[in-house]
C-alpha cells in the first residue's frame, strides 16, 4: 500500500508541473513573434519598389493627333414627296357610272381610272355626223354647179353675176362643212372624256367620288397620281450654314464631291435615315438650291432626288437628309469620348512632353465617323488623352501614355473577359440552370 501511494503523489506532481511549463512557452512566443512579424515587414517594405509609399503614375491611353483629310456629313430634316403629282379630273359633265382602277395600285399613263355615262355624248355624235352628211351633200352640189357654170362663163354664154353667185355658194358650202366636221370632231373628243385615264405612270390616291355622284367640269377632280420613282426629298439649309459651308468652300478648307450645278445643286450625295433609325438602301444626289432665302422658313429650299424602286418611300414622309462625299482638308479630329464638358465650355486633356496633364480649350465644328473636328485649341503632333479619365483627371498629374492608333480610338475592340469573369459567368450560369 505504500508503494502504491507514493508512486499516485509522483504522479500528482507532474501533471502539476506541465502546465507551468507551457504558460512559461507560451509566454515566451508572444515576446518573440511580434519581433519578427517586425522584422518581416521591415524587409519586405524594403524590398518593394516604392520605398516612401508614393503610387506609380496610372496607364492612359493617348492619340497623338495629326492632319488629314476627313469626310464631313450634313444632315437635315427633310419630307419626301413625289417627283410628279397630278389630279385627275373630269373634263366634262356626267353620270359616273364606275371607278376602274383599284385605289393606292400602280397604273401606266392612258390606262382608263373612271367610266362616265357615254349616252347623251353618243347621241351628240351621230347628230353631228348626221349633219356632216347634209353638208357634204350641199358641198358636192355646190361643186357640181360651179363645174357647169365655169366653162359657159368663159364663152360669155353666162352673165357675170351667175357665174360668181355659183362660186360663192361653193365656198359656203366649203365653209359649212368644215364647220359641221369640227362639231363632229367635238363630239367625238367629249366621248373620249367619258373614259377618264391616267395622265401618267404612278400610284393612285383615294376616289373623292363614289359611283353614280354627278361630275361637272367646275367640281371634277377624281383622285391624284403620285410619280414616286425616283422621288424628291425637300429640305431647307439655314442661312447660318448656308454662309458657312460657301466660306470654307471660298478657302480651300472644303471641297465638294464634284462641280457645282448651275441651278444650285452642289453634287452632294444623299442619304437617307428613317424614322426608325435605319438607313434608306439607295442613294441619290441632291439637284437643287433656291437662290433666294424663303421668308416662312427662313432658309434656302433644297431638293434631292433618291431612287425608289420598290416604293418603299412615299409621299409626305419625315426623314434625316444626310449630305455626304465633301472633305475637309488636313482637319485636326479628336475622338468623341476625349472631349470633356466643362463650365467653361468644350475641353480636352493633352498631355505635355513631360507626361502631365494639361486642359486644353477647344472650339468644335462638325462630326466626321465618331470624331470632333477642332478649329481651334489642338495643333498636329500634339498628344490628347482618350482613356483613363477616372485614374487621372487632375491638372498636372504625372501619367505613364500608352499611344494608340486613331482608328482604335474612333471604334475601340470589346474587352476580352478575363479568366475570374468567365468563372463567375460560368458560375451565374450553372446557378441559373439550377
């Protein structure tokens, strides 16, 4: 039992001793692991590549601009209409009996639209002719009698008196003849009216008369023909830019497609934009400039005509004219998203040769494929920030330029998606599959 008993204290004491051991270790790591967590941050903060903690100067990209010659686009609003438009009215008085022609189709010129009661005109005519044949009987009598009496006139065998009342009576006869052949050719042409047709190739309007109404010649018009291939598109330049565009043709900064047109036209190509957004598929050219200013509108009249085939523009429809095919020579463009809005007005950021940013002032004038044209504020060689604006938009900070090409600046390629975007879409994905 003693044995047993002093080897349970033995016991007893070391357990007792374990744990001062271990608070006596633990005490001595937590004065130990701060020192070297020190240590650690010290070397590595060393061995970065910005000792004092400055921030390295932000990637932007930058065009260096230069001059060249840039297609310049006008663009205005315009409302089509058709290059011929006709009414078509009745000539003479009648019944209408039918409507031919099927109302908003195609007809070709002399193709009958409207039938009018015929009766009383074919009555007209046969009494015409009828009197035509009394008259040509008198004729062919008087001839006759003229015949006999010349000959005994020229033996004296006849007074004078006979023989000229015998010619006058022919001449008369001549007369009343060509009189009643008129009057048949009259009634005639009022029986060809019964038939009213197409002046000319188009598309046809509404009937304004139903069948049966009464036409007269005083209230006659029937319906309208619209020539809409080709087709015109009017439009009016303000005079603002009417002086303008002939100010920096007179310079040189301008040039037109081709020569200037006698009446106006300035050889401009055409384009239209509907009003859904889309592109009219032909073009045209625009043929026409009044020489005087219209007082209701208070700009030029201008016309341009577009080929349309199929029909697909009708008359009285609102579209963008857009001008096209002129230049400007050796223009300084800036891409739009450089160009910032200020207080002060329009501006962008250059950036100097010693990598700082700089605001530049700048006057607009135009819009060529996704560029401003800048008048004045830019000079060729120059260097303008395109990209980065959130990283540096500070006068006078220090930025690292990454040039690139002015195309890639007008249309920029899409992003590729980086690897933790496509794992995240993947993820979404399998989420919305689920």
């Amino acid at each position: 039992m003693s044995k047993t008993f002093k080897q349970s204290k033995e016991n007893r004491q070391g357990m007792m001793a374990f744990p001062f051991k271990f608070n006596k270790l633990a005490i001595v790591l937590a004065l130990v692991l701060p020192v070297f967590g020190l240590t650690a941050c010290n070397k590595q903060g060393a061995a970065g590549p910005q000792a004092g903690g400055a921030m390295p100067p932000p990637e932007v990209n930058v065009v260096t601009l230069q001059g060249r010659d840039l297609p310049i686009d006008f663009e205005f609003v315009g409302q089509t209409a058709g290059i011929r438009e006709t009414e078509v009215r009745a000539r003479i008085s009648g019944i209408l009996e039918q409507r031919v022609y099927e109302e908003g189709t195609k007809v070709k010129a002399g193709q009958v639209l409207f039938q009018i009661d015929p009766g009383a005109y074919q009555t007209q005519l046969a009494s015409a002719e009828a009197a035509l044949g009394v008259s040509e009987a008198k004729l062919n009598q008087a001839k006759r009698e003229y015949a006999r009496l010349t000959p005994l006139a020229n033996e004296k065998a006849i007074s004078q008196r006979e023989y000229d009342d015998a010619k006058s009576a022919l001449e008369m006869a001549e007369a009343s003849y060509k009189q009643v052949r008129a009057q048949v050719n009259e009634a005639k042409l009022n029986l060809s009216y019964t038939k009213v047709v197409a002046p000319i190739s188009g598309v046809t309007g509404v009937a304004s008369k139903p069948n049966g109404s009464l036409v007269t010649p005083a209230d006659s018009l029937l319906t309208t023909i619209v020539q809409t291939d080709p087709i015109y598109v009017n439009f009016s330049v303000s005079e603002a830019d009417y002086l303008k565009l002939n100010a920096d043709l007179a310079n040189g900064k301008l040039h037109l497609p081709g020569k200037r047109a006698a009446n106006g036209g300035m050889n401009f190509d055409v384009k239209l934009k509907m009003a859904n957004g889309e592109i009219f598929p032909t073009s045209g050219k625009m043929n026409f400039l009044s020489e005087k200013v219209n007082t209701t509108t208070g700009g030029f009249d201008a016309r341009a005509q577009i080929a349309n085939p199929d029909g697909a523009l009708r008359p009285g429809q609102f579209v963008r004219v857009m001008l096209q095919g002129a230049t400007r020579q050796a223009a300084i463009a800036v891409p739009q998203r450089a160009v910032i809005d200020s207080p002060m007005g329009k501006l962008v950021f250059g950036v100097s040769p010693d990598n700082k940013l700089v605001p530049r002032p700048v006057e607009l004038d135009g819009w060529s494929r996704g560029e401003w044209i800048v008048t004045k504020g830019l000079q060729a060689g120059e260097r303008v920030l395109v990209d980065g604006f959130i990283k540096a938009h500070d006068p006078g900070m220090t930025v690292k330029p990454v040039a690139i090409d002015a195309k890639a600046a007008v249309n920029p390629a899409p992003a590729m998606p980086t690897a933790a975007s496509a794992a995240g879409s993947a993820s979404a994905s399998a989420k919305a599959a689920h």
